[in-house]
C-alpha cells in the first residue's frame, strides 16, 4: 500500500501536467518575418485563446482555436522592429519573440540634397543624403546601391555609386562650370528621387572699363562682366567706380544692366578712374595725363 | 585614434509604470560617416533628446495617449506609435516599456546636418496589460536604429526601428 501510493501521485501528478499543457497551449513562431508577408503561428493543446502580437510600431490581437494554425495575411503585419507574441490561454500566458524584417524591395527614398542654388565651380560643394525605405516606411538597413547622378541642361554628368550602411548613403559632387538647372538624382531598383539645384555665376573674374567723353562728361563703361568660367554675371550685381582727383575721391555704386555697369562721371585732367566688383579689382584709368 | 569608452550614467529617469530606475546609458566613440564634423554639443543634445524620447513612448504606450508623443516624435515615428496606440486602444491592451540599459553610437551625420543616425543596443522590459490584468512580462534585447532629425528647439526621432544584430 505503501509503495502504490506515490505511483499513484506521480500519475496523477503526470496527468495533472498533461492536462495542463492542453489547457495552456503552446505554439511555434517564426524566427523572423518580412513585413507585409502573410505567416502563420502554430497552436497546441485544445479550448479557445487570445493570441496577441505586439511592438512598438504594432499591435494585433486574434482569438484563436488551440491546436490549430493561426495565418496572417499579407499586409497584416507591416511594421518593422522586435514583436513578442503572447498565448493567453489557461493561467500561465506562453510568450515568444520574433522579428519583423524590412522589406527587401525599396518603394520610396528619402532624399535630402543641399543646397538648392548655388556658384558654379566649386569642389563637393553639392551634398545628398539618401534613406531607403520600403513599401511600408520601414528603414530597409541592408546593404544596397544608390547610384547618385548630377546632370546639367547641356547633357554633362557626375555620377556616383555609393553603398548604403544601416540604411543611408552620402555623396558630394561639384558644381559644373555652366550656369542653370541642373537635375540631381539618387536611384535604386527604379526608384528614384531627383531634386533641382540652380547653378548661378559666381564671382566676376575681370572688370575692364573703358572711358569717353562726351561734352563735360567722362562716359565710363565695362566689358560684360563674366566669372571665371565665362558665365555672365547677373544683372544687379553692383560694381563701383571711384575717382580720385587732388586728393579727393567720389565713388558711385552701378548695378549690371544686361551685363555691363556705366556711368558719366565730371570730366577732371588728371584725374585717376578705377573700378571693382566685390574682391575684384579692374583697370584703371588716368584722364589726360 | 581609439576613444576610450565613455560611460555616462544617465540623469533622466525612466519613469515609466513599471518602475522608477534610471536606465544606464554607455556612449560608445562616435565613427561618423559623411564630412560633417559633430560637436560635442550637439551629440549631446542628440543623446538627451533621444532618451527622453523613450520616457514619453513608454508613457505614450503606458496610457494610450499619442498626444504623448509629440514633444519627441515626428513623421513616420510619431504615425507608428500612434497607429499602434489605436490598436492597443481596439484590443483593450496597454504596454510598458522600461529601458534598463543603452549602448549608442552615432554613425551619421548627414552633409546638410539635417539627420543623424545612430544605433541603440538596448534592453528593455515589457509588460503587456490585458483589460488591467498583466499577462506578459518580457526581457528583450534588440538593436535599434534611430533617426532624428532637428526641430525648433530639440532632436526628434524620426525613424525608430529594431533591426537584428
């Protein structure tokens, strides 16, 4: 008697842990699934259940039929990032973890170029910055190619391929010599992204002036100012013409007027004339000496 | 030149439901990509602001309150927390999120200085609450990459995303 009596607990025992696992379920998730993919959870035991899934971008909650499978369809669970899924069934919930994975196939690209208007010439003076992310906004982190392309109206091109890291990929290009709208371009997979950047003239590279008189007045003139790359620097650009006569100086400040600055000034023998845009100086010019 | 680990121990509380315990923050040396210098300064403000971010999601997630999530959350962030707030709201769900431990390294600072990226190797719990009862309770670790981007006054998480390792 004394030796059936813990064969008989432990059986009771047995049963009373069988009869458990029935009661609490239990069930098999995959280690990872793509984002909008259709999976399914398998289920054991036997009764009803709650089966939630849950992260931080994204919550489900299904009722479900213990030793059956439970499928998502595709597009049900979108959002990437680490979910947990939780059996509620019985006392003791069963809880597993499980990652939602970006999607392979990129829909949309984020894509930050600065600036929008610029001098032409100067050297990485274009940035871009590009995040990929798929159908459903999640940040695809594996590594893929943007090719960056930089093109000007006459057909001239900078390209560059650049893999993306965590997501994100860079580039500097330079500005071109000529003046205009020039496209750029960040693309993967026929995706793209394209964005304007102006290309205005910089700097005039030389002022030459010339002088005529007319009556009492001393007609002064330049050549179209240019920038170092021949583009014709933009009306309104102010050039400055001094003349310093006996110790005395008059300056008068002339915006370009379609390409050229002029003014009459007093016609003074002797007089020294000089002329200069920001940084630039040009020729100058002694009045009957 | 190899930076010696900076260990920061965090002033900001991670008071969520669950508890009041600061969570430790270690700072690993910054490897930027891109030509922008970052400042300490401004690294600074990045890490403050993207900590304090996990105070209002977990407070945001804790009560269901996307509101919550304003001060330190913007675009698609911000709309996936909320959405997920709706759908705790649906299910009779509330979650809590406490950050025990975070190992960041900011990896980008994009050229214009309109982004950065950086990486968060995180442990955290979280506790699921069914109609007031707790039926879940989980350790989780995860790798998560997060993009802010510069508001008026403050950094917001842009992109907040758990990847694997």
């Amino acid at each position: 008697m004394k030796a059936r009596l813990p064969l008989i607990l432990c059986g009771v025992a047995a049963a009373s842990l069988q009869l458990g696992f029935a009661q609490s379920g239990n069930m098999t998730v995959p280690k990872s699934v793509e984002a909008g993919s259709a999976f399914s959870i398998q289920t054991t035991g036997s009764g009803k259940a709650t089966l939630l899934i849950v992260g931080p971008a994204q919550v489900l909650r299904r009722d479900v039929q213990l030793g059956e499978s439970v499928s998502f369809t595709s597009g049900s669970l979108y959002n990437a990032g680490r979910y947990i899924a939780v059996l509620e069934a019985g006392t003791t919930p069963e809880t597993e973890t499980f990652d939602v994975l970006a999607a392979t196939k990129p829909s949309e690209l984020s894509f930050l170029a600065k600036p929008s208007r610029l001098p032409v010439g100067l050297h990485d003076a274009i940035t871009g910055a590009v995040y990929v992310f798929d159908a459903y906004h999640n940040l695809i982190t594996v590594p893929a190619p943007i090719a960056f392309e930089l093109s000007s109206p006459s057909g001239a091109a900078q390209k560059h391929v650049v893999q993306t890291r965590d997501g994100e990929a860079w580039t500097a290009m330079d500005s071109t010599g000529q003046q205009g709208m020039d496209k750029f371009a960040a693309q993967l997979g026929g995706i793209s992204s394209v964005r304007v950047v102006t290309q205005v003239p910089g700097d005039p590279c030389t002022l030459k002036m010339s002088a005529k008189q007319s009556g009492q007045q001393l007609q002064l003139s330049t050549d179209p100012v240019r920038d170092c790359n021949g583009n014709a620097v933009p009306d309104g650009t102010i050039v400055t013409f001094t003349e310093t006569y006996r110790g005395a100086s008059a300056i008068v400040d002339v915006p370009l007027k379609r390409g050229i600055a002029a003014v009459d000034l007093p016609i003074h023998t002797g007089a020294t004339i000089s002329v200069a845009s920001g940084v630039v100086m040009g020729n100058q010019i002694g009045w009957g000496k | 030149m190899i930076k010696t680990l900076l260990v920061l121990t965090s002033v900001i509380a991670a008071s969520t439901g669950t508890g009041n315990t600061q969570p430790s923050v270690r700072v690993e040396p910054t490897s930027l990509q891109g030509p922008r210098p970052l400042q300490d300064q401004t690294k600074e403000a990045v890490i403050r602001d993207y900590l304090q971010s996990w105070k209002s999601f977990s407070a945001a997630l804790d009560q269901n309150q996307p509101g919550l999530l304003d001060a330190d959350f913007v675009g698609t962030a911000r709309d996936k927390f909320a959405e997920t707030i709706q759908q705790q709201a649906s299910a009779g769900i509330r979650t809590q999120y406490r950050d025990v431990s975070h190992d960041l390294k900011i990896i980008f600072y994009s050229p214009e200085g309109l982004s950065i990226e950086m990486t968060d190797k995180v442990d955290y719990d979280i506790q699921v609450i069914d109609h007031d009862k707790i039926t879940a309770t989980q350790h989780l670790s995860a790798r998560y990459i997060v993009v802010l981007t510069p508001a008026e006054v403050r950094w917001r998480v842009r992109v907040f995303q758990a990847v694997p390792e």
